[in-house]
C-alpha cells in the first residue's frame, strides 16, 4: 500500500521573543499568573516584515532541506492557517511561487489549531491514492495580529511561528503495525462551539479581520474530551495503545490541558512533547514547531511511533497517528 513517510522538517519563528514580564508592563498580568495557569514563559512575535507567507516560506526551506528534496519534486502544498498574508489569495500559492514551483496544487486549509492535522489528513489522502507523489504540509499562524492586547484573558495565551513537513508517498508492506508513514488520521468539527473561540470580524461580514475572542474555562472544558476521543480512534483503527507510542506531540495551547489529556489516556509523561513554554500557543504552527524541537534535538528519530493530536476554533479537532 501507498503510505505518506515524513521525509523531513523544519521551522520559523520571528526574531522578537517577548517574556512574561515584558508582557506585565503593558497588561494587567504576572509572570507567575502565567506560568501556573498555562505553562508559558515567553512567545515570539511578528515584527512588521514577518508575515504567515515569510514564516511559512522559511519553515518549507527547512524541511525540504532537511528532507533532501527539491521544489521540483513538491506537487502539493497545503497550508494550515487562520491568519493568511492576504484574504486571497491563498498562502499556499504565495509560498509555491516564492519557492519556484510552478507545477502541482497548493491551497489554504482553515481549522485554526487543528489546521495542521487536518493539512497532514488531506495530504494523506492524496498521496495514498496516488494522485499526489510528494506534498508540503506548513503549519503556519500570526495570532499575534488579531489579538485584543488589552485583553489579558486572551493577549498572553498566544504567540506566532511556522513548522513544515515534507511527505512524500512510498510502497509499504501493508502492515499496520510496522508500515513506515501516516498510519491513521481522524478529523472532527462541531459548528454549534463556534462562538466560544473566534475572531469578531471577517471579509464577508464586517469587512475588517476583527480580534480573537474566546470563553477560556468553556474551551478547556471541552479540550480534554475531543482530545481524548480522536486518539482513541486511532488505537481502535491501528490496535496500538498509549503504552506502544514513543512520542505524544499534542497542540501546544495549554500545559494543563496537555497534562491533563495526558493523564487521561495512560500517556507517560516522558513520552509528551512540551513546548508551550518557549512557543505560546501558535495555533496551526504548534505541533511542527514541537516536531522540530523534538526532532533537532535528537528525541524523535526514524522507527518511532508519534501521535499528533489538536483541538481549537470551530471546534475542529484531530489526531494523526504515523511511524517516522
Ligand atoms: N493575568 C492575570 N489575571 C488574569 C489573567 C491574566 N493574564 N487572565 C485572567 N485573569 C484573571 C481573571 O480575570 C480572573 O479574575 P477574577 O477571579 O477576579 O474574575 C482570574 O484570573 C481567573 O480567571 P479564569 O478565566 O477563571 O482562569 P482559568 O483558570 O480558567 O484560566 C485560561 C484561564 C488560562 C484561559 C484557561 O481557561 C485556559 O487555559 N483555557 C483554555 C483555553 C485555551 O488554551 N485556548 C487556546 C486556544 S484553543 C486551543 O488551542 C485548544
């Protein structure tokens, strides 16, 4: 069978990183508010040359880098993001052209924090059909520019960057327990969350992109459930178990929540991927952004089984379970 085997990855953040006590002096906050409620330190932030395509671009020459691919051999590029350069067109083909293809498919895929597993399910079914060789799924939010800075309730939680993964269809046994490659990917949403976690504006209503607006305890309230249910479709449809995982790469969106989703599904602590702390929460850039740190910093290597797994806007959520 044809499978999706990650061939490489990379990352982007802007150069500006703004602490906790930065933050304080322009927000009612502290650092210690912070750090105990969400686990983040610090966050990086766009300055006026970085933009989602900038990010996204720097993310894409990274992984084909680290992939030891070319543009040319990109015939799909797919790209998670709430926060696009333009209303249209889509990030996906600013960054195609920028990379100098001028072959294949690119588009925008719009699920906020869940953007980049839903990107990492399409790109599967494409490539696994075989009607698509060798994909760019990027990760990819500039949160920073939608936020309510005088909203302390939501303006520390987030923070801006870009991660990239190269995917390229390869013959595989057909063994799900051994197959190299995506093994299994679950996408959900449910409308009636929408204005729970949202912007106030878009092109069609106000006309102006609006600022993020969210009820905090109401999406934590639901986070841990989604959460739980997706991956635990994974292991019904692959028969494997937390105990089989080497990696639990969750949306980096809140320490407690990970934490507690985590603790819920018998994942060992060792096993969780953190990087909440350094990142904020990046949206669609979140889990590359994880990946990249895990994988530069020797922990994931070739042979591993990783679960993905996020939950935002919409709600939307998903997991995608994949040996690297
Ligand atoms: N600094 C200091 N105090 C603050 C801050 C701040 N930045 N923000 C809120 N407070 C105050 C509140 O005003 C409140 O004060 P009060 O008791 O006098 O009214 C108090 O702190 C407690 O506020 P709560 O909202 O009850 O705090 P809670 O423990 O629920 O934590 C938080 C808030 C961190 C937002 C939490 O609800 C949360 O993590 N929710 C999940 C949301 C999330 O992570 N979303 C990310 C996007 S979606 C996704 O990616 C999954």
């Amino acid at each position: 069978v044809k499978r999706s085997v990650v061939l490489g990855i990379g990352s982007a953040l802007p150069k500006r990183v703004v602490t906790n006590a930065e933050l304080a002096q322009t927000v009612d906050t502290s650092d210690e508010w912070i750090v105990q409620r969400t686990g983040i330190r610090q966050r990086y932030i766009a300055g006026e040359n970085e933009t989602s395509s900038t990010l996204g671009l720097a993310a894409a020459e990274a992984a084909l880098k680290n992939a030891g691919k070319t543009p040319a051999d990109i015939d799909l590029i797919i790209v998670a993001t709430t926060t696009p350069d333009l209303t249209f067109p889509s990030t996906a083909t600013q960054i195609q052209s920028r990379l100098g293809i001028f072959h294949g498919a690119a588009f925008d895929v719009q699920a906020v924090c869940s953007g980049f597993v839903y990107g990492v399910a399409i790109a599967d079914k494409f490539l696994s059909s075989g009607s698509h060789k060798c994909a760019l799924v990027i990760g990819v939010d500039t949160l920073s520019r939608i936020l309510n800075w005088e909203d302390r309730t939501t303006c520390v939680l987030f923070g801006d960057g870009a991660g990239a993964m190269v995917v390229e269809a390869q013959d595989q046994p057909g063994d799900v327990k051994t197959d190299r490659g995506v093994l299994t990917t679950h996408i959900r949403s449910d409308g009636r969350h929408g204005p729970k976690l949202c912007a106030t504006g878009g092109p069609s209503s106000t006309g102006s992109v609006g600022v993020l607006t969210m009820e905090g305890k109401e999406v934590f309230r639901h986070a841990v459930g989604m959460i739980t249910d997706v991956i635990e479709d994974a292991y019904k449809a692959t028969g494997f178990t937390s105990e089989d995982l080497t990696w639990f790469v969750p949306h980096q969106a809140n320490k407690r929540i990970i934490d507690s989703s985590a603790d819920k599904l018998g994942i060992a602590a060792h096993k969780v991927v953190i990087t909440v702390d350094r990142h904020g929460n990046t949206s669609a850039a979140s889990i590359p952004l994880a990946l990249s740190v895990a994988y530069d910093d020797g922990r994931i290597k070739r042979g591993d089984l990783v679960m993905l797994e996020a939950m935002g806007g919409g709600f939307t959520w998903a997991s995608a379970l994949l040996r690297w």
